[in-house]
C-alpha cells in the first residue's frame, strides 16, 4: 500500500493509503487527480521510519503531503501552503520555507522574531 494525495486545483484535499490499482479504477474518480506521496519524505531526503537518519530511499515530491498543502505540478513537489513569516522565502531545493538566517544550533530552544528578523531564545522562567 501507498500513500496519495487528491489534489484539486494545486491544493491536497486527502490524502490517502490505497494501491495503485484502486486508484487507477476510478473509484476515487480521475486517477490523474491522484498523486503518490511518501510519509519519509522531508524536503528532498528520504528518512529510514520514524527517524531523522537518511536512508537512501527515493524520496517523492520533496515532502509528504498534507491536507491543503499545495502541489507544484511543474516542479512536481508538496510544500506547505502557509509561509510562517512574511520574511520566509520558499526553498526550490527542499520546498521548504527558509528564514532569513540559519536556525542556530547550539542546545537552547529559539522563536523567530519577525520584527528583529533573528531567533530569540526562548525563557522558560
């Protein structure tokens, strides 16, 4: 079984694990409303089940899709419909949103800051 997305008008509507076969039926209605997507799949890198580790499988369509995400026909990817700050630019390698400066990885815990357009960190206190 797989994974596939309805898509209507660019957009996921559900997203589904059937086989191919059901698919090409037409139950589900026009089969090239359908397409395949991978739940491994994380901006173009193919991850081993529940993990974080790559594991050189085919990653399909950049990321997983998500209901009313959006489907790039064209560049044949997934990629989150909502841009999390105005600032965010879409990544056309990872389909993923990009802040302007790299998440800083150093062990503490940081939310974006639009207005300063850097990563504060977070005060648990």
């Amino acid at each position: 079984m797989s994974h596939f997305a309805e898509i209507e008008n660019g957009v996921v509507k559900r997203v589904l694990v059937v086989e191919q076969d059901y698919i090409n039926s037409g139950v589900l209605g026009d089969a090239s409303n359908w397409v395949q997507t991978s739940y491994n799949t994380r901006g173009g890198i193919h991850y081993a089940p529940n993990s974080n580790t790559p594991d050189g499988g085919v990653a399909l369509r950049k990321n997983y899709a998500g209901i009313g995400s959006n489907y790039d026909s064209a560049r044949d990817a997934f990629y989150n419909a909502s841009q999390p700050y105005p600032s965010w630019t879409l990544n056309e390698s990872t389909f993923q949103w990009d802040a302007p400066s790299p998440y800083p990885h150093d062990g503490i815990e940081y939310d974006w800051n639009e207005e300063g357009q850097e990563w504060s960190a977070i005060d648990f206190s």
